[in-house]
C-alpha cells in the first residue's frame, strides 16, 4: 500500500524546517523507526524516523529544500493492503547528535559568555527566536508547476502571493535554491530578477561566507523577531555583594553535598523564575490580537557547548529549589555539550534569561525570542565605589554592582511594569548574604 510521509510536528514554536539528507533512495527498503532523513529546524538537527516498514518509492522533498511541518515529504510502499501506523509525533523523534551541529540551537545576541567575575556564571548569551509560519495562500496552479522544478512549498506560495514569476531568480540558498529571502528580494525590487553575483563593491581580497542553512533560518527569525515585536528596554543596577559572598563561602560544600557545582546562574535562575510567578506578564505571548498567559514557569538558559551555542528550557523553574534547578541546569549542559540534547530540552521556553557580561558588557538590549514577551540580560559583575547611606550619613565603599537589562514586548508589557519586575528581580538578588540558607 502506497502512502505519503509527512514531517512531524516537533512543537508549536516549530513551523518549518530544511532538510538536511536523506539517509536512503527510492527503491531502498527501511523498517519502522529507522532514520529516514536527517532536518534542520532552528532548535536543533535530528532524524526523522520511518513511520513504518516498507520501500521508499519517491521523494518530494529535495536536500536544502526548506518545507513547513506536516508538510509531505516523501511517499512509501508498505505491500499491505491496510493503512500503515500513522507517522510518529515529536516524541518518537531524536536529535541527532552525529551531526557536527546538532547543538547549535537559537542565535546569539551579545556574544558567548562565561559569567561575571572570573567565568563563575554557565555560558549564556543568546537568544533564541521562533520560526516563521509559512503563508497560509495556497499557490496558483499553472502549466508548469514550479513545485516541480524543485521549489519550496513556502517559496511558491510566497511568489503567487506577490505574482513573481521563480524561473526569473537566481537562487542564492543550497545548490543555488530559490530561498524565501530571494523571492522577497524580488518583491522588493517590484518582482525584477535577483542577481546572486557579489557585489561590484567587493574587492578580490573580500570574503563572501555562503551561510549555512541553520544561520538563514536565524536570521529570518531575528528579523522576524524585530519586525513583529515592538521592542522597549530597561535596565537597573544591582548590588550583588551578597551572592558573590555567599557562593564563595558554599561553592565547595554545596558540590560535595549535592555532588555539583554552585554557579551564579541558578541563583540568578530562581530569583527570576520566582518574580515571574509574581508578575505573570512577564510570562506570556502575543497571539490573534490577545495576551496569552503561560502558566507553567520555562525559562530558556544559553550554553555553550562544542560545536556551538545552544539554549535548554529549564521546565517548572519557579517550583524547583536552588539545588534542583543546578541539578538540571548541570544536566542540560552536559547533554548539549556531549551532542546528545533532545528536542524536548528546547521545547516549551515562555522566557529567556541571558548572560552577557563575560565580554565586559555592561548594559546591551537583547533581541527577544519570538513569541516570548521578554528577555533579561545579566550584565556584568564590577566592584566599584558605591555611595552608602546609613543613619542619615554617606560613606563611599566597595561593592560587586551588576546591571539587569530587559526587553520586553510593548504590546504586552508597559514601562511600569517592566520596572516592578525588574524591581522584583532586584530585591530577590540583593536580599541574598552570606547569612542565607539557601537550598
């Protein structure tokens, strides 16, 4: 029995991915749950199991070819006369940690960092931004239909929408691929053809870098994050005296209690997981026109591993105590570090908390992660002079201060209460000292 493949849907902020290989041909039998080909989605690369077992007769979806989730991408031959098992849902399907980049997951923003005061914070600083939903028109149909001449779904119906004709463009995607960039290039121009030569400007010596399909795809989203988001900052400083303090005094006994490392991220993680519950606003999303208030506390965490930057969930934040949360966080390190996270450590993220202090940043405006409503940066951990008043006198002293800047979505959030949060997380941080008990 004949039937169609379809890519699975791996979680709503997954609209689309590029397909990376395919791991047989047509005519090339395969069992159930066998790889089947390899994609690449902006959260991570994995392979996309047989739904069932049979022979692979013919492939819809070309190499480099960019395609929207439950879209079609292949057709199989089971030789039974009843339906097959459905294909798998994202449960079944693995990241693939082969592939030199199976975690680079998101996009940075500020720079990779290792945290303030001698690389004490986990490398955190990107930020992760959703993929774009493919255009929901339907293609014009024609004589000579350019989804057979090996575009993309999304490219035709991005170019029906806007009446460019694709044979007229020259492609700058994958094997010279008519990319959705490309087609709105041409829009652009008022449908002219698009020119992939460099430009007359460049000299011999200059360097023209081909990108590779994860960094498109992460560039669209940042553009789509700018475009769709109405962006407002603030910042405030923090006396972080106390943590600094604190962790000095615990850090050896905390691992050889807890059997792991005490770093400044999961102290800051709780603070900020805590002061979203309290101002839930901070943890939604824009949707059709409405506020969506997420009820569970996700908060996205950058890390650096090998082969890239890569940005687990931490799932429940505000219910997990000091030590659970740097036992995941030491967890989601080591997976993404070893190439082995799943799709379920990026999934599910309502907001981003971002370090971008280790390269000596002291204030930076982060991009948010579409469709989060904030972001918070983590700048960095300075000892300076500071003016302190006590019993009605000012004395000067010596104390760790370190900004906290947040973006935030202007649909959602007003400057007031950016500012209690912002407070909130401020008050959680300075109330930590070498006296608290923390667990």
């Amino acid at each position: 029995m004949s039937f169609q493949v379809e890519l699975p849907h791996v979680g709503e902020s997954v609209t689309e991915a590029v397909i990376g290989k395919w791991l047989i041909s047509p005519g090339d039998k395969i069992e159930k749950y066998d790889p089947l080909v390899e994609v690449i989605t902006d959260k991570v690369n994995m392979d996309v199991p047989s739904p069932a077992t049979g022979t692979l007769t013919k492939i819809l979806a070309e190499e480099g070819e960019t395609v929207p989730m439950g879209a079609v991408i292949a057709e199989m031959d089971t030789g039974e006369e009843s339906a097959p098992v459905a294909a798998p849902d994202s449960g079944t399907v693995q990241a693939a940690s082969s592939s030199p980049s199976a975690s680079r997951i998101g996009t940075l923003v500020q720079g990779a960092n290792v945290g303030p005061t001698g690389g004490e914070f986990l490398d955190t600083s990107l930020s992760t931004s959703e993929p774009e939903a493919a255009p929901q028109t339907a293609a014009s149909s024609s004589t000579s239909s350019p989804r057979q001449k090996g575009f993309s779904p999304v490219v035709t119906r991005l170019a029906a929408q806007h009446d460019i004709d694709l044979n007229s463009l020259v492609g700058t995607g994958l094997g010279g691929r008519v990319t959705k960039k490309d087609v709105m290039t041409a829009v652009e121009a008022g449908g002219s053809a698009v020119s992939s030569a460099p430009d007359a400007n460049d000299s011999r010596e200059d360097e023209i870098i081909d990108p590779t399909p994860i960094r498109r795809m992460i560039a669209d989203h940042m553009v789509k994050s700018m475009s769709e988001i109405p962006h407002a900052w603030s910042a405030i400083e923090v006396d972080v005296t106390g943590m600094v303090e604190w962790r000095s005094a615990n850090k050896e006994s905390f691992q050889q209690q807890h059997g792991v490392r005490i770093t400044y991220l999961p102290i800051a993680l709780e603070v900020v997981a805590n002061a979203l519950r309290k101002h839930p606003r901070l943890n939604s999303r824009w949707s059709d026109g409405k506020i969506v208030l997420k009820k569970a506390v996700n908060v996205g965490v950058a890390v650096a591993a090998s082969e890239g930057l890569v940005v687990p969930v931490v799932h429940g934040a505000a219910d997990a105590t000091l030590v659970e949360l740097a036992g995941m966080l030491d967890g989601v390190v080591n997976r993404a570090r070893s190439g082995s996270m799943t799709i379920e450590d990026v999934q599910g993220g309502t907001f981003t908390l971002n370090n971008t202090g280790s390269l000596g940043s002291v204030w930076g405006g982060a991009i948010i992660n579409h469709p989060q409503a904030a972001i918070l940066t983590t700048e960095a951990i300075v000892k300076r002079p500071v003016v302190i008043t006590e019993n009605g006198s000012d004395s000067v002293v010596v104390r760790s201060m370190m900004n906290i800047c947040l973006s935030f979505d202007h649909r959602i959030i007003d400057g007031a209460e950016a500012s209690e949060f912002l407070q909130s997380v401020k008050s959680g941080l300075e109330a930590i000292s070498l006296d608290s008990d923390l667990k």
